[in-house]
C-alpha cells in the first residue's frame, strides 16, 4: 500500500471518527459527556485537516500520486 493510500485511509478514518462522536453528542443528556463528545469531535476534525494537508503536500511533492485513487 503505497503512502498516499495509508494517509487518505488515515483521513477516511478520522472523519469516520469525528461523525461518531457527534452522533453520541447528539444521543446523550449527559452535559458531561456531550461536552466529551463535542471536544472529541473537534479533535478528530483537526486530525482530518492536518491530514489532508499532507495529502495535499505529497500531492505536490509527488506527481505519480495525482493519478491514483
């Protein structure tokens, strides 16, 4: 598996996560855990951003990439 198919399962995965952890957000009445749930959620996001920075970096720095999906 090459680099840019690990970091875009990566982004996959943490978009994953940040949507699982708004819906528990939304599913508790717990003002403790959906206040957990909502910082995990914006974690998760900046994991997403961070990552697909990088994505768009090797992108750059590595034109045979731009072809794969």
């Amino acid at each position: 598996m090459s680099t840019i198919n690990k970091l875009e399962q990566a982004l996959a995965g943490a978009q994953s996560l940040a949507s699982q952890m708004k819906t528990f957000s939304m599913d508790t009445d717990n003002q403790d855990a959906k206040q957990m749930f909502q910082q995990l959620a914006t974690n998760a996001e900046n994991m997403s951003q961070m990552l697909q920075s990088r994505i768009n970096f090797v992108k750059e720095e590595e034109p045979q990439y731009n072809n794969q999906q």
